[in-house]
C-alpha cells in the first residue's frame, strides 16, 4: 500500500496513466531557418494529455471529471525557436532520450555541463528509507545522456508523525554565482495527494554529491508547485503555480510570481492583473522565463495541462503580462523549460535528430 501512495503522488491527478509507445502524429511546424542567427533558444519539454480533471466539490469531495484521449511520453523532447514564439521540434516530436522523465528540467551549469532534474525515479525500498526522490541527470553535448542517479532531498525532513512527505515534483536548480553553489528547489506535499498544501523547498550543493537539509523556500496561503526562479539586477522573481480550486475557493489553478531580494526569501507575492492576483490564464502550470529574443523584455511560458495546449506571455518588467496570440509550439508539449544554445550546437541538434519538416 505505501508503494501505491509514493506512485501516485507522483501524478498531478489521481486518474491513471499508461506509459505510451505512441508515435506522434505527423507535426506540421514552422521551418526554423538559422541562416544568420548566432543564438538559438531551445524548449525541453515532455508529453502528455491527462485521462482527467480533477475537481471539488461544495462537501470537499474530489471528483475526476474524464478528459478525451490521454496519453503520457514521459521521455526529453527538444524544441527549437529563433524567435521564442515558433518553435520546431526535433524528431517529429518523438523524445531525443528513451528514458523516463517527467517535468525535466535542463540548464547549462557553469561548467558547462547540462544538468537535469526531473521528477520521479527510484526503487520502492529507496523511498520507503529515504523518502520521496527526483532524477540527475547530465549530458556534455544534450545528445548523450548519463543518469547520475536519484536524489532522496527530503530524507531529513518528517512531519510530526515522522512521517516522509509523499513526493518531489517538478524539481529546478539555480546558481548562486556569489556562493559558487546550487540551489535545488521543489514542491512537496505531506498530504494524500501532492496538489493539497504543497509547499517549495530547497536544499544547496556545490557538488551536487553532497546537499544541505532540506527548507521551505516558499509558503504562501495557498498550495504552491512549479517554481521557476529568475534574477533580474538585484531582484528574484519567483515564479509558480497557486494550485488552489473547488466550489468554495474558485478557480485558482494559474501562474503567479513573487519577489525578493535574497535567492532563499522571503518572498512578497505580487499582485497580477489577471483572476484576482495571478499573471497567466487558467488553468496552467509549469512557467518558464527568459528574455525575449526580437525585443526588449521577457517571455513566460506555460502549458495549458488540461486542454492540451501552450502559451506564453511577453512582458516589459516582469511583473505585467499580455498573451501573446501569434505562437506555435510541438503538441501536447507539458512542462516547458527554455535555455540558450549556439548555433553550431543547434546545427549538430538538427543532424543529430533530422525530420523532413525542419529546414537547415
């Protein structure tokens, strides 16, 4: 029983899932042509359409409302973008690695190594003793990947039962230049279901063989997952998804932000334009920012989890957004993050991986 609660908390919603061998269907995108470009922005996402909805009623009863045609690919897929709104992705939208992973994760570290984490992985024993963990992952050339293994980052922390906490989702990292070190942050849950009072923590490691006891990062009033962290001169900007609805709370699954400025908090929610204090549509999750490539500001992407779609929003000071409405992204992308590569390794990305619809 204690292996089907850890297995299930590592899904968003209690419905079931198959890991699918479907191929994807034929991917109609946009020609990404490189001709006179210097950088190229890359999105890693992985694949899914969920079986439900998960709701609430006015008695608190959960309800799973049926969603047509789910599947999961929960393997890395790479898309590329020169443009941040029109994105192609590599291998007609088939995963660059046969390897699970959900909700990955990837940045160059300072080393130049590309790091990943990702949520799930590990053996049942090694939760039971451990606690919940998340998959490392690193690649030299983000087209070999070596498994470093599982890190067990809330083996320290119990509730006050002695409890572990159930899961460890949707893992980030950010370095601290200041401190030549790595701050790994995560939501968890010490409840039934990993959405119920959700919280982010953090642990650091300069080694990423060694890390600290794990804290809460981020406490809000509301359960929180999906953080993503950005700096922008002496600000942090916390970026996540209020993960609160029913009949009694209202709608409330969409992105927020926070700021601060000390990486570690505390942290002031911001007050968005949109659904009284949130700064993206809902229902979405799993934000990701990063300057915009044609013009002065920045783009926040999330994914639309269930209605099997992508957006992104363009802002001019991190904090005010509007949907942009010319856009493209590879189907039933989840769980997006975006890094920036050169051209020569775009171009080995593109011989690495052809597909007939992508244009060299």
């Amino acid at each position: 029983m204690k292996f089907i609660i850890a297995f299930l908390f590592l899904l968003p919603a209690t419905g079931a899932f198959t890991q699918s061998n479907k191929t994807a269907d034929t991917v109609v995108t946009p020609e990404l042509n490189l001709a006179g470009k210097q950088k190229v922005w890359m999105l890693t996402y992985f694949r899914q359409r969920y079986p439900t909805r998960i709701e609430i009623d006015s008695n608190g009863k959960t309800v799973e409302v049926p969603l047509p045609n789910p599947f999961l690919i929960a393997n890395l897929h790479i898309a590329l973008s020169t443009d941040g709104r029109h994105w192609t992705p590599l291998n007609n939208n088939e995963p660059v690695w046969d390897h699970f992973m959900r909700d990955p994760f990837i940045h160059r570290s300072p080393d130049g190594l590309w790091r990943i984490v990702s949520t799930g992985g590990g053996s049942r024993e090694e939760r039971e003793k451990m606690g919940p963990v998340c998959l490392y992952i690193t690649s030299k050339d983000l087209i070999i990947y070596k498994e470093e293994g599982t890190l067990a980052l809330m083996k320290e922390a119990k509730n006050d039962s002695g409890a572990f906490a159930g899961n460890i989702w949707a893992p980030e990292w950010y370095y601290d230049e200041a401190k030549k070190e790595y701050m790994v942050f995560w939501s968890s849950s010490f409840k039934d279901a990993g959405w119920k009072e959700s919280r982010l923590w953090y642990s650091t490691t300069k080694d990423w063989k060694t890390f600290t006891p794990a804290k809460v990062l981020f406490q809000p009033p509301y359960s929180v997952i999906d953080g993503t962290l950005l700096k922008d001169k002496d600000t942090y900007y916390l970026f996540h998804k209020e993960e609160e609805f029913g009949v009694l709370t209202g709608e409330r699954r969409a992105i927020r932000v926070a700021t601060s400025k000390n990486m570690e908090g505390p942290y002031t929610v911001v007050e968005g334009d949109l659904n009284k204090g949130q700064i993206a549509p809902t229902i979405t999750e799993g934000p990701s920012v990063m300057k915009d490539p044609i013009k002065k500001g920045w783009l926040l992407y999330y994914d639309f989890p269930m209605a099997d779609d992508f957006g992104v929003s363009y802002s001019e000071d991190l904090q005010h957004w509007t949907v942009e409405k010319d856009v493209s992204f590879p189907p039933d992308a989840r769980h997006g993050s975006v890094s920036v590569i050169t051209i020569e390794e775009a171009k080995k990305l593109l011989a690495a991986y052809p597909d007939k619809s992508v244009g060299k």
